[in-house]
C-alpha cells in the first residue's frame, strides 16, 4: 500500500467527488436506518491530474475535452460543490513551469504571469505606479481571502461582463497570449471576450499571460463602479477611464453590456454619447434603464479624477 508521501508526490488520482445539489427533493439519506433528511450529496468519479510539461498538459486536455483548468479555483470549486456540470477530469496547473506566476518588465510592456493572483497585482510596484486604475479595480475582487487564491487569467477567463479588472485592462490596451497545441498566438484582450462566460479560446488553449503596453508620455487613470452595497459585490456598472496629455481618453466598460469594451474618444467629447455604445440587460441587481442614467454620471466622476492625477503626474521612463 503506497504511504501517503508517496501519493502526494503523485501527478495523477481519481477521487469519488460528492456535489451538494440534491440528487432528488424528495429523497432520503439512507446512511442509517429512520433517517429523514433529504439526501445532499451525489457521486462521480473525477480525476485529479498536475502536469509538469506542456507536452503532458496538451495531452490531458486532448483525451478529456471537458477538462476544467485549476489554478487559484474560486470559481471552479464553487461550481463542482455545486454539482453543476462536473467535468470528466480538474488539471491543476501550477507545476507547468511555461505558466508564471511572475509580474515582469519585458521591452515595452509589463507581462502578468497567468498564475498571479491578485494580490500579487496590488502589491506590485510598477503596477501601482504605471498601471494604478488596474490595482484599484483588483482592490474590490471578492474579499482578501479571494484575492489570495484568484487569478487574474481566471477572471477574465469567466468571462463574466460585471468582471472588475476586466475594463481596466481593456482600457489601458492589454493583449491576451494564447498557447495551445498548434502554438502561440496574441489578442487585444477586448476581441478576446465574445460573450458572458464566452471567450476566443479554442480545444486545448490556455491563457499563458497578460501584457500590459507601457503608457508614451503623461498619462492617468482611474477605476469607478458602482454596486448596490459596499464591500463584496458585483457592480452595477464599472469602467475605467485612461487620458492621455494629446487630449485622448479610452474607457473601458463593464456590466453595460453582453462583454466588457472600450471607447476611444476625446476629454472633451459629450459624456452623454457613452449611453449609445451600452446595452445592458435587467437582473436582480439594477434595470437597463437605470444604469443607463448612471453611466454618463460615472463616466464624468472618473474621467475628472483621471484627469486630475494626469495633472500631477511625471513621465516616467
């Protein structure tokens, strides 16, 4: 019987994973006999793989299509405990050496590793000093204990239109690197979104990192969103504004439409314009109507503090 050292150093398992969707209202225990609680868990059999190479990643994903990616797991977890739509196999990626965790200046951009989380994006000082819409839109995903374990990739990856970093990203021009098992490619991270919980990824692609182009001359920028309570929340509306001292302003918009976007236009230019490139929906959180009258209103406010830390700004190289 192998010890349990051995099994941790193992790359592969199977487990029995028990969900808490009730597999019918009406049914029973059975774990002892007069039981009367209704029976809370069902069982399937799932694998556990940890790959150490690309090569052997690429694989598991060929032979099981369904495959989830694991990497901080704060979505993923919460849907396997949920029952919903079980995969066949979890691929845990954090021995793969071509997946960083690192946040690095490369040339002229800074490249965020898909493993790094998101307290790895706040706490970084060329981030903060380059990039500051971006740390302040990670500074409201989930709580601290979220941001310890959820990675960057894996919330543009959910692609949910309320993803908070997804307009700042979107904003300052960020690309997507893509590697599969035809290679390598880049996309601007906006074309990378095609719809809620849709993304550009093909069969066996991964999100490998994230770079961020290093702004020409002065910039600011500032994050805004606007939620139906304070602390944990989706938001209603979220954007980030960029300006540049040529008298340019790019947004980028989340939770006003099916994917998050950006606008290119001018300090100057109506605000009220901004209502015609959203289409937002009606859900428990606010009306379409509603958060139409709120985009131009926060549009302004960000746009001022954007310009304002414009103003106080330095060049940097």
């Amino acid at each position: 019987m192998p010890s349990p050292r051995s099994h941790r150093r193992s790359t592969r398992c199977t487990t029995v994973f028990r969900s808490r969707r009730p597999r019918f209202w009406r049914s029973r225990c059975g774990s002892r006999p007069g039981c009367a609680w209704p029976a809370l868990a069902t069982e399937r059999r799932l694998e556990y793989a940890r790959p150490e190479s690309l090569d052997e990643l690429f694989g598991l994903l060929r032979a099981h299509p369904d495959a989830r990616l694991l990497a901080g797991g704060t979505d993923l977890l919460v849907r396997l405990r949920k029952g919903a739509d079980l995969p066949s196999m979890v691929v845990d990626l954090k021995r793969v050496a071509e997946v960083r965790h690192d946040i690095a200046r490369i040339g002229g951009f800074i490249r965020i590793g898909a493993r790094a989380v998101i307290t790895d994006v706040v706490g970084d000082k060329s981030l903060r000093e380059r990039f500051p819409a971006l740390v302040e839109a990670a500074l409201v995903v989930g709580s601290v204990q979220i941001r310890n374990r959820a990675t960057i990739a894996g919330n543009i990856c959910n692609a949910s239109p309320a993803a908070d970093t997804a307009p700042a990203l979107v904003a300052y021009d960020a690309s997507v690197n893509l590697i599969g098992p035809e290679g390598s490619r880049a996309l601007p991270l906006e074309q990378f979104f095609i719809g809620p919980g849709r993304t550009m990824l093909a069969t066996g692609e991964i999100v490998a990192s994230i770079d961020l182009p290093l702004p020409d001359g002065r910039t600011g920028s500032a994050f805004g969103r606007l939620t139906r309570r304070h602390g944990v929340d989706l938001a209603i509306v979220s954007l980030c504004c960029v300006t540049h001292d040529s008298g340019t302003a790019r947004f980028g918009f989340g939770a006003v439409g099916p994917r998050p976007f950006a606008v290119n236009t001018r300090w100057d230019a109506p605000l009220e314009d901004m209502r015609g490139h959203a289409s937002p929906i009606s859900d428990l959180r606010a009306g379409a109507e509603y958060r139409i009258a709120m985009l131009p209103v926060l549009t302004r406010r960000t746009l001022n503090t954007a310009l304002d830390r414009m103003r106080h700004a330095h060049t940097s190289p």
